[in-house]
C-alpha cells in the first residue's frame, strides 16, 4: 500500500494534484453533485439511494414514522456516541432509522441489529492495538483482520436483519468520486461485512473494499466524504433526527467551507420538513493521535461517560421538536438554539 494518500486513489491527474492542497480540493468538492445541489426530483443519489429501499419493501415504510440518528464519523471518538446513544434509549427514545460514515457507520449498524448489549459487546473488544501511529507509518492487514474478526464477533451480521431497524452506511467511492449510500438489512452477509469494513476503511490503515464494482473507502474522507450523513434518513422519510457529532463545535466549523452549502436554487433550504437536534461533545475529544487514534479504554471510557451526561441534557430539547408542527420548516436545535437551516448552523458554530 502507499504512504502517499494523494497517489492512493485511482483517479485522474487533476483530482490527485487538487488533493494535494485543501483549498484546491474544496474548489473540487464544490463542483461535486452533493444532495443540497439538487432537488430529490433531479438527485442521482436520491434515486440511486431508492432502489436500496424498494429492496426493503414494506419495511421501507416504517422509517418516516419514527426518529433517526444520525452518526458523525471520528474513528476512537465513536465511543462518545456509545454513551449518547445509552443515555437516549433510558430517555425513552427509541429509533426506527440510523446512519452512520466511518466509526459512525459501524455504531449504526450495531445500534439498529443489537442495541446497548450488541454494542457493548462489540466496543469491549476495541483496544489500543486496533490502529496506531506505526499502522499508518507501515501499514499492513492487521487492521483489517482484527476489525473483522470484531464485526464477526459482535453478532452484527446474524442480527441486522430485515426485522431490525433500517440500517445506512456511508462510504466514498473512488471512481466515481462521491459519497455512496447503502441500506445493509436487505444484503447478504458477506456484503454487510464489506460495506462495514468500507465506511471506516481510514486509507494508509484499512484495505479499500470492492462491493459491486464499485471502489470503496471511509465515507467519512475530508472534503470529498459526507462524514455527517443526514441525506439517507431524509431521502428515507424521516423528518426527525438526532445528529451526534464527533468534533467540537469550534473545529466542526473550521474544517467546513460554507461555500459548499451556498446555494441559491434552494435559498439555504437543503432539507425542507426536517426536524433536527444536533448534539456535539461538551469538551474537546482530542486531535488525530489522542483522539481518534486513541484507543486506549482510559479514554474510551472517558467520553462514554462524557457521552451519556450529554445526552441526558440533550433529551429535555426533543419536547421542542415534538411542538414543532410545520411541515415545511427546516429546524436545526443545538444547546437549544434553534436556526432555521442547516447552513445556520454552521454558521454560528
């Protein structure tokens, strides 16, 4: 495999030399067909995304009624959601949709197949030897086989059925160059473990996955990724989420270029009808090595319990969104602010 992520991918010359600078990599993304570009009539996503739904057939038509949870991806971090996710469901709460890049999309999958004990018993097998600084100067397959042997051990691939709640993951498709969507309850075994392995497939420290044809890597790429994958429950139905985010709110906002969500067809109205409670971390849950590739149980225990303290406060904000009664609003709550959109959001982060 190749240290040099910008050579990594089998993409034109002009993607790898745009990679190589941020700036000119967002000048890429801006250009890219991402779901607030288009209405659902003209989305190539949204009608590639329901053909994975008419695969569920009448489960399909469960997701909209309920609430859905979104999970950011953040490799070690995900732990943070693990406490979220506790403190909801003895809230009361309970889900009929999830989605989830990267880490997230591993904690989605376990959530809907299992719940708390599925991914308890998944988590207590993480450990410090899963990825560390040496795997991403020499990597090599011992990422991949012991991330696999994880999943197969979770109980993850027998239980995400197509009784469980609907299950989406996200990954990045290198050719095509977006984001991609999959519903894994309605697939084969064999293809829920790729699709799995693909959306936290960290390049340099994870094997890409080849499902379908298609090149698959971490959903959650910078940039090029959707590492907040709001887009599948909205293009489910659903009209109600719960967005767990992994950074900070002061980081979210610096990694993100507000170019990408300016767009004057949909007048800063990407999801019209939705209803989201966005919860992000009360502390700073660390850099690259002492937090996403920090896989020490110190720290995973840490922000599970961080996790769980601020879900619990998080949970008096859904009676807000229960009274909101327009269905053609688009509501964002966060520390209980409400903004009008999503790109509000972001800017007031």
């Amino acid at each position: 495999m190749n240290n040099d992520w910008t050579k990594w991918f089998d993409v034109d010359e002009e993607t790898k030399a745009l990679a190589s600078s941020i700036n000119s990599g967002l000048d890429k993304a801006k250009r890219y067909d991402q779901e607030f570009h288009r209405p659902l009539e003209n989305n190539r996503r949204y009608k590639e995304f329901n053909k994975e739904l008419l695969a569920l057939g009448d489960k399909a038509k469960e997701a909209p009624l309920g609430v859905g949870l979104c999970l950011a991806g953040g490799g070690a971090k995900g732990a943070y959601q693990i406490g979220v996710y506790k403190a909801l469901i003895s809230g009361g709460v309970s889900f009929s949709a999830y989605s989830g890049a990267s880490v997230g999309g591993i904690n989605a999958a376990l959530f809907a197949a299992g719940g708390v004990p599925l991914s308890d018993t998944m988590w207590d097998m993480i450990n410090e030897s899963l990825l560390s600084v040496k795997d991403i100067v020499t990597p090599d397959l011992s990422n991949d086989i012991e991330l696999e042997l994880m999943i197969r051990k979770s109980g993850v691939l027998d239980e995400l059925d197509i009784d469980a709640p609907i299950a989406s993951v996200t990954a990045f498709d290198e050719v095509s160059g977006y984001p991609k969507d999959a519903i894994l309850n309605s697939k084969s075994k064999d293809d829920k473990l790729k699709w799995i392995m693909a959306t936290a497939a960290f390049p340099i420290a994870f094997e890409k996955q080849i499902v379908d044809g298609s090149t698959l890597v971490d959903g959650g790429i910078p940039v090029f990724g959707n590492n907040v994958p709001i887009s599948p429950l909205y293009y489910m139905g659903v009209r109600k989420s719960i967005v767990v985010h992994l950074s900070s709110k002061n980081e979210a906002r610096s990694k993100v270029s507000l170019d990408l969500f300016n767009n004057k067809a949909n007048e800063e109205e990407y999801f019209t009808g939705l209803k989201a409670l966005h919860i992000y971390p009360s502390e700073d849950l660390g850099n690259t090595f002492d937090g996403t590739m920090n896989f020490t149980r110190e720290y995973l225990d840490h922000i599970e319990d961080l996790g769980f303290s601020d879900g619990v406060k998080a949970l008096s904000s859904l009676d807000v969104i229960d009274e909101e009664l327009d269905a053609d609003a688009e509501l964002h709550f966060v520390d209980g602010v409400r903004y009008d959109s999503y790109v509000q959001v972001l800017k007031s982060l």
